[in-house]
C-alpha cells in the first residue's frame, strides 16, 4: 500500500495481505508455548578422555541446543555409562567448546541440577560435555531443558 504525503515523497506501508502473513507467521511461532526438551549424546573414551558436542564431537547425539529463534533453560544434565569410573572420574561442561572462556561448571562427578533461567542457552548455542575416562567403553550424556521461543525468554527471569 503506498500514501502520498504532503512533501511529495512516497511511503510505502504493509498493506492488510502483508501485514497478516506476518503477523500470523510471529504469532504461531510465539504461540507454540513451552516445549519440555530431552537431550543425549554419546562419545568413546579415548586416551583416556572423552568429549559430547561441539565441533570435537562424533555425531552419535540429539541437538545439545536450541535452533535459532529459541532459549533453552537447562535443568539436569548428566552423565553415564561404562568409559565413567564412579568417585574417580570428573567432567566440565562448557558452551559451544572445551576453552576456559566457555567453562560452565567443572568438576562434576555424574550429574548437576540448575533452577529455570540459571543456565540459558540461545538459539544456536551447543552445550558440550569433555572429561576423563578411566573406564572402557562409551560414556552418554543425558539432560533436561525447557524451550522457548526466544521472544518469551523473559519468562525465565
């Protein structure tokens, strides 16, 4: 749709065809609400150590994060299996990649638990998961989020 104006100039403006594919488009999406996530991935020990997602990882996993447009508040995040030596061996959890920049939490011996909105991931963002393995075998790591779309991420605060 196109108005003219007093100076002379055109403004070009949505006309109501446009602006409903629009808006209808933002509003399904917003809509969508609340989606409960569970996520998982796996690795083998390898020299000792092992790393879940990012771009060291083998692929054998669910998304570890949200797509673009979306937040995930993560809530549990653990992990298992017979590459883990029980009270011996300690994993860190990073976002995007093993550098100390991105540490989130080290140290962990099987799982940790954070209230909603205390571990936020944006759209685009991949949780990654790199430790020691004294045992053989193949470690998985498992965990729980809530999605969002990004536009709702206030709700978490």
């Amino acid at each position: 749709m196109k108005a003219k104006i007093q100076a002379g100039a055109e403004l070009d403006l949505l006309n109501r065809a446009e602006l409903t594919e629009v808006l209808g488009a933002w509003a399904t999406e917003l809509t969508r609400g609340v989606k409960f996530r569970q996520f998982s991935g796996a690795a083998t020990v390898s020299g000792g150590v092992w790393t879940i997602g990012g771009p060291q990882a083998d692929n054998r996993q669910s998304p570890l994060g949200p797509e673009p447009g979306f937040v995930w508040a993560v809530t549990r995040v653990a992990a298992s299996g017979p590459g883990l030596v029980a009270g011996t061996d300690l994993w860190s959890l990073y976002v995007d990649e093993v550098t100390p920049s991105k540490l989130i939490q080290s140290g962990i011996t099987r799982g940790s638990t954070w209230t909603i909105g205390a571990l936020v991931l944006v759209g685009g963002g991949i949780l990654t998961a790199s430790g020691a393995g004294t045992g053989t075998g193949d470690v998985t790591l498992s965990g729980g989020a809530v999605e969002l779309p990004a536009q709702l991420a206030w709700r978490l605060l």
